[in-house]
C-alpha cells in the first residue's frame, strides 16, 4: 500500500513540474551604446538585464533615425551578438560577456543574447 502512495505522489509531482511553465532566460546585467539623437544630440542607450535568445532593437536607432548607434559595451553575462541592421540582419559581430566592447566604428541597430 505505501509503494502505491508513494509512486501515486512521485507521479502526481511530475506532473505537476511538467505543467508550470519554465522561466523566461535573461542576460543579467546592462548592454550600452551611443548614438546621435534625430535632433542631433548625444545619448547613451542601454538595456537592462535583457531577454536571451530574442532579437532586439535598440531604442533610439530605428527606422526613424538615420544614424546607427557605435560603440556598444557589454556588461551582461552573456555573449552579445549585435547587428549593423534593424531585426538583426546585416553584418554581425559578436562581444563578449562582462567586458565585451567596441568602438565607434562598430555600427548597431540590434542584439540578441545567448
């Protein structure tokens, strides 16, 4: 009888892990960059313990700006993978996690995590 309640719990258990959702992956940490606002002045952008494994585009340096972000910093604890083009497309370069940099030449519209 006891192995029937036990094997009952162990069961009912799994089941119940198998039904909660798994948690959304982050990069802890913050990613930067500047840009050229559209009315023409100085900003920093950042991103704040961002998503993993989703295409992001940076704020600021969209459509409506002609101008890309440069020189993106990586302090996050994952690699960032950033990308000349909005929806990540275009050239690629890939920083390294905590102290991953670049300089202004390194133009940016978007990252993903991972």
């Amino acid at each position: 009888m006891r192995l029937r309640s036990a094997f009952t719990a162990v069961l009912g258990a799994a089941l119940l892990l198998a039904a909660v959702p798994a948690s959304a992956s982050a990069a802890s940490g913050q990613f930067r960059y500047d840009y050229v606002t559209v009315e023409g002045y100085e900003a920093t952008g950042f991103l704040n313990d961002p998503a993993s494994g989703e295409c992001l585009n940076l704020p600021g340096v969209g459509q409506e700006n002609p101008e890309p972000g440069h020189s993106p910093k990586n302090r996050t604890d994952a690699y960032a993978t950033v990308f000349t083009e909005p929806g990540c497309q275009g050239d690629s370069f890939t920083l390294r996690p905590h102290t991953g940099g670049a300089s202004e030449r390194l133009k940016v519209r978007s990252v993903v995590f991972g």
